[in-house]
C-alpha cells in the first residue's frame, strides 16, 4: 500500500488531474477490501441526493454574471461616497468591495482582475505608495471566503454532512459562524490600513450627500440582493438552494434587461466560463467522496487519531499543529482541492479533541484565505504578478505586512471559539 500511495503521489507531482489520482486511490482501496471497484460510480452518484448541491453552480454562475457587468465600479463608488472623507477611507473601501465581491464570486482571482483594475489606479490616484496598493489588492482578493454566500463554505458543508462525523452542520450554520470571523479580519486591516494612511485624503474633502444618493441610484438594483438573500436563508423563507436560484434569476433580470450591462448572446459564454469551475470542483467532489467512503471503511481516520492522540496530549497544542499545517497545505492547493482531500480525515480527529465542526470549518477557511497569500506559492501572489505586470517578489514583500495581520486574526480565531459559535447558540 505504501508503493501505491507513492505512485499516487508521484502522479499527481507529474501533473495527473486531481480527480483520475483520486478515482485511483479510491478504487485501489476498494479492490485490496475485497469490494467490486464499480462502486465508484455509486458514490459518485451519491451526488445527486444533495439538494443543497444545487447552490454550487447557481452561486457561481451568478458571481461570474456580476463580474462581467458594471457592478464592481458602481460599488466601488457607493463606498467611496461613504467612506472617502475618512483620511485612509479609500483603503477600507477597497478591502470592503473585494470581500463583497469574493463572497459571492467564491474565487479570489476573478476579485482582482475584476476589482484590480478599478482599484488600483484609484489608490495610486489618491497617493496611496505602490507597496501598499499591490498588498491590499492581493491579500482582500481571498478575504469574503467567510462571508455568505461564499462557495468554499457551502462545499465545506457538502464535504462535512458526508463524512459522517458533523451531519448536524447545516449550510446556513456555516454561513453564521462565518460572520464574525470574517468581520475581525476586515477590521483588523482595515484599522491598520487607516493608521499607516492617516496622513492621505482622497479627493472627497467632505461627506457629500449629493454624491452618496448619485451612488445610491446607481447601485439601487443591486443593493437589495445581498439582503434578499441573507434575510431569506436565515428567516427560513428561503433553503439554500433557493436563494441561489433566486439570485441568479434576479442577476439576469438586473443585468441582462434592466441595466442591460451583459448581452443575451454572452450569457452562453458566462455560463460556459463559470461551468468549467463548477465541473471540475464537482467531479472531484465526486470521486473523493468514494476516497472517504473507503478510507472510513479502512479505519484511516481512526489510526489517524490515534497517532495524533499518542503524539498530542491537549486541545491546544493540536489547534497549533492544525494552523502550521492547513497554512502550508493552503499555499500549495487549491481550496476546493483541500477541502475534499483533508476535511474528511481532520474532522474526526478534531471532534475527538472537542472541537465544533462549524469552529472547525471555520479554522480550516481561514487558513486557506491565507495561503493564498503565503510565499513562496500562494496562488494570489502570482495572479496579482500577472495582472498588474510586477515581479512575484514585489508581491512577496507587499503583502508581508497583511499576512502577519491575517495571522493574527487566525489565531484569534482558533483559541477564541465563541468569535465562530456565537451567532449559531
């Protein structure tokens, strides 16, 4: 088994897809346990029991349809009209728009090529220095993943509900636990971004009410949306998967033949864009939760334990150890990768130390939205040295300030449970 497990990785170092390295390992696991390796197809199928599945490519397609409209500008300017007379203002406009923006994207490089473009030019405008400008944009790029109606949390839901060890860890539980976190982490760099910038002041010398309702009309049919859908889901009106639906219709309706920003003709492209990320993430939801079924069948997740346990003698010193890793983990995969490959084999580990799987989930989230910024591979900092045509070390050097802040906030987050569990009790 060693030598398989070898060859799998060596595979997937050599550029195997994910999901054939997975499907291989599931069914070599299933063939060794005397269990016919069609089985696959039946945990694949298992899939289409899920009706909060269906959330997935709703949120996606209607993120993507908002990226390819004027939407990100008009937000960019309603808080500018809010918040750019606070010297530094601009700064906390630009983390608050990306996170909007990534909650409901669900992916962190269409937030800075989309947003990069209006945002960048603005901050340099405004006297912003260009270190801080490229810091900014690449480390908010990552930061709504906590935040509702973010895709990283429902399929963490998916992945939980699966592993039969959290089935009481419901979408919308995720989606409140989120708040709180993701709120400490804006403000804490928001608070440190509006300290290093005290001295600067954008072109809004005062609060203008006649620029707030210019910017009030303009974003007047997008506002509702986020209220349509949080109110729904947490009052009851709405399941998950309806308030995707609901907000993908209302997307196209805004877009398409209110405001008219998107053709009728793109549509098919928007979708086919955003299609390809749902597909990939689902087939390797797929074939991991044949992975998980046989590697429960097998007892890994309960040797695991039990190694951790021989090895890590409290609560505290594993959390440690879960950060240490999940850091390194989220610099080297991708979130969705991580969340199907190590979420089913950490979850029991973490309840038999007591951990809630809502805090866990969480912890787990909050260190991927870090990885992305974490050298030397983190995936923002080579989508923001491509998009704004600047050395991946620049990067490295722009975004250390931010990252130490993230951490901080991670550790807040782990040793303070209630910051995750809170909302939900």
């Amino acid at each position: 088994m060693i030598i398989v497990g070898t060859l799998l990785v060596l595979m997937a170092l050599l550029g195997a897809p994910l999901f054939a390295v997975i499907a291989a390992g599931a069914m070599i696991s299933f063939h060794l346990a005397g269990i016919d390796p069609s089985v696959l197809a039946i945990e694949v199928f298992r899939l289409a029991e899920m009706p909060v599945l269906l959330a997935i490519p709703l949120f996606t397609f209607a993120g993507y349809l908002v990226s390819e409209s004027g939407a990100p500008g008009r937000l960019v300017r309603l808080t500018s009209a809010l918040l750019g007379w606070i010297p530094g203002g601009l700064a906390v406009i630009s983390l608050g728009a990306c996170a909007f923006f990534t909650a409901f994207t669900g992916a962190s490089g269409v937030t800075i090529i989309a947003l990069g473009a209006v945002l960048y030019p603005a901050l340099s405008e405004a006297g912003y220095s260009e270190k801080f400008n490229l810091g900014l944009i690449t480390t908010s790029g990552s930061l709504g993943l906590l935040f509702a109606p973010s895709l990283p949390l429902i399929l963490y839901g998916i992945v939980a509900q699966q592993s039969g060890t959290a089935e009481n860890v419901t979408i919308d539980m995720l989606f409140k636990a989120g708040i709180l976190p993701g709120l400490l982490m804006l403000a804490l760099l928001s608070g440190w971004s509006l300290w290093v910038n005290r001295h600067i002041r954008t072109s809004f010398k005062a609060f203008s009410w006649q620029k707030t309702r210019a910017a009030l009309r303009e974003t007047a049919w997008e506002l509702p949306l986020p209220f349509v859908v949080l109110g729904g889901i947490y009052s009851g009106y709405f399941a998950v998967s309806e308030a995707a639906a609901v907000t993908a219709l209302y997307v196209i309706a805004v877009e398409v033949l209110i405001l008219r920003e998107v053709r009728l003709r793109q549509l098919s492209e928007i979708m086919h864009k955003s299609m390809l990320l749902v597909g990939g993430i689902l087939i390797i939801l797929g074939v991991s939760m044949a992975s998980t079924t046989a590697m429960i069948d097998d007892g890994v997740p309960m040797r695991l334990f039990e190694f951790v346990r021989s090895h890590v003698d409290n609560r505290l010193t594993f959390l440690l150890l879960l950060n240490c890793f999940l850091l390194a983990l989220g610099a080297m995969l991708d979130i969705f990768s991580a969340l199907v490959l190590v979420v089913p084999l950490i979850l029991p580990v973490a309840a038999g130390y007591g951990i809630h799987p809502a805090h866990l989930g969480i912890i787990f989230l909050a260190n991927m939205q870090i990885g992305y910024i974490t050298p030397p591979i983190g995936m923002n900092l080579f989508i923001a040295s491509y998009r704004f045509e600047k050395p991946v070390l620049t990067l490295y050097r722009a975004t250390l300030p931010f990252f130490f802040i993230l951490l901080l906030s991670v550790v807040l987050i782990t040793y303070m449970p209630d910051l995750s569990l809170w909302l939900i009790r």
